[in-house]
C-alpha cells in the first residue's frame, strides 16, 4: 500500500486537534470543503474510519487516534530530516526541536527564543505545538529534543526543571457578581455551569481539577467542554457560565464584555518544566537550558500578570 500523502497527514492532524472542519480549515489556511476532500480520501486509502462526523460533532475513532499519534510523529521526523538536510546544506552548526504546548505562556517562548549561546552562533531552534502530554511522548520517542510542559507525569526517563508557576484564571461576564472579587475559589463556582478544556488535552489536570471538585462536594449545573478559549465565549455571556483558562487563554479571551479573575486553589496551581529525556547528551541542550534558567531569574521583578483583566485591559 502506498503510503499517505503529506498533506492528508496534516490535514488529519489538525481536524484532530480541533475537532471541527471550519476552524481545521482555518489553521490550514483551505476552505472547508478541501478538508472533508482530503480525510474522505486519506480514509479510503487506508481503508478505516479516521472521525466520525455529522453536521453537530466530530470525534476521533479509536483507530483514528491510533493513526494521529504515529502520524504526528512521522511529520516530526520528516520535518527533522528536511532541517537537518538544510542546516548542512547552510553549514548551520546546530538546530535545536523545541516543542511547547498551544496554550503555553508566550513569555517563556519568547524567552526561551531570544537566548543567544555564545560558543553556538548559528544555533537555530525550531518550534512546534502540541498538547502537553503529546509532547512528553514526542521528546521521549526522540522527535523532540526539549519540550516546555504544563504538569508533565512524572516519568524515569525524563529530566525536568521547573520554570513557571501559575493559577487557573476564570474567565466570567462583566455583569457577574464575580466580577466584583479580586480573586475566585472553586467554592463560588458550585452550581454554576462550568466551561472546560477537553480531557483529551490534558487528562492529567482535567482530572485534577474534577477530583478536588468531588472531594470539596462542589458540583457545578452542566460541564461544557471546549478545545480553544475561543469557544468559551458564547457560554460566558450568557452571564451563568463560567470557563476554566490558563494565562494564555485569559488574555486571548478577556474581550467584549468578559473579564477573568485567578483561581485562588493553591492544589491547582499550574507548574511548567523544561524538560527532555534522562539520556540526553547534547551539551547544547544543556546549554540552553542554563541560559534559559539564567535569563528568568533576570525577570524577577517584572510587572506580574494583573488579577483584573478585561477587555478595556487587555487593549
């Protein structure tokens, strides 16, 4: 059998991660029916279902998130081997594959991008994005060479450094009664509808935010789930829900009439890590990571994330 094309493994990658044909589109930059095209022929090629769709959902098969997970790792070294070829090609010393996860907090990637080692000049660092336990497998399976990680699961065969800390924020209308606290307890949010990321993303602290919900007895009305911030928007102005974001989210969605305010849970808090495999050897991964540590403890006194955020804030 002859093996997929490129840009039917792409298109099935991101229609994975967004579970929806319009915004899959949009991230490919194709129209619509470009993508409902291309996974009708990526599965007749391999001769099994991917998704299983209608015009209200889009869910993943079990076969299909078997295929996803490989091909991710296919495009990876793909992507690796056409850099690699490059970097020769250009006598570019050294690239670096760094993965982060989509939500990860833009400070830390600019930082970690704007890092200059002296003793590597031409050292080139390559980004890409997945969800964060998609990226420990990735960097485990080698396609990865450093991963910035969101509670990564504890693993022998990792390295890790912790770089950030933070809260969930929840994100509310204006209009809520909420709006007027300075910071919010998950004890306000009982019987109120919730607004969440799918476990899918991030199994490990999904389930960590519903455990201390159960054993608090905090029960919301309803638990609506979504894949970006985005999505939260028409449940929160309706002025019951509330949704569930990391710093991010919060600035992305702190727009037309909501505001966001942290979650004051201490066994909530979010911890970010560098991380990479046990055997690493790379002495410019070593490198890179001390000066990245280095270059984060210059920021010390930097003005932190505002606990108030709302549109006219975020302008």
């Amino acid at each position: 059998m002859a093996l997929p094309e490129i840009r039917l493994l792409e298109t099935a990658i991101v229609l994975a991660e967004e579970l929806h044909f319009s915004r899959a589109a949009e991230r490919l930059n194709i129209e619509q029916s470009t993508v409902s095209r291309r996974i009708d022929e990526l599965e007749v090629e391999l001769g099994y279902r991917l998704f299983e769709r209608n015009h209200q959902m889009v869910e993943l098969t079990e076969a299909g998130r078997k295929f996803v997970e490989q091909a991710r790792l296919a495009l990876l070294h793909v992507e690796r081997a056409v850099q690699n070829g490059r970097a020769a090609d250009e006598d570019t010393e050294e690239v670096l594959h760094v993965g982060r996860s989509p939500y990860t907090d833009p400070f830390l990637v600019t930082t970690l991008l704007s890092i200059k080692l002296p003793l590597y000049p031409q050292l080139r660092i390559e980004l890409s994005h997945q969800f964060s336990c998609d990226l420990i497998r990735e960097v485990l399976a080698g396609g990865l060479d450093l991963v910035i990680a969101t509670e990564p699961q504890a693993s022998k065969l990792l390295t890790t450094v912790k770089v950030a800390e933070a809260p969930f924020y929840i994100a509310i209308s204006e209009e809520d009664e909420l709006a007027y606290e300075d910071s919010i307890t998950l004890d306000m949010l009982a019987g109120r509808p919730w607004v969440i990321f799918e476990r899918r993303m991030h199994p490990p602290v999904y389930d960590m935010v519903m455990r201390l919900a159960n054993e608090r007895k905090i029960t919301p009305a309803k638990v609506h789930h979504i894949v970006v911030p985005e999505d939260a928007y028409p449940f929160i102005v309706d002025g019951e829900s509330v949704a569930f974001v990391v710093k991010s989210g919060a600035i992305r969605i702190a727009r037309d009439g909501i505001t966001v305010r942290p979650l004051a849970e201490d066994a909530l808090m979010l911890k970010t890590y560098l991380a990479s495999r046990a055997d690493e050897k790379s002495k410019v991964v070593s490198e890179l990571v001390r000066a990245f540590m280095r270059k984060l403890l210059t920021f010390n006194n930097a003005r932190p994330f505002p606990v108030r955020l709302s549109a006219s804030a975020s302008r």
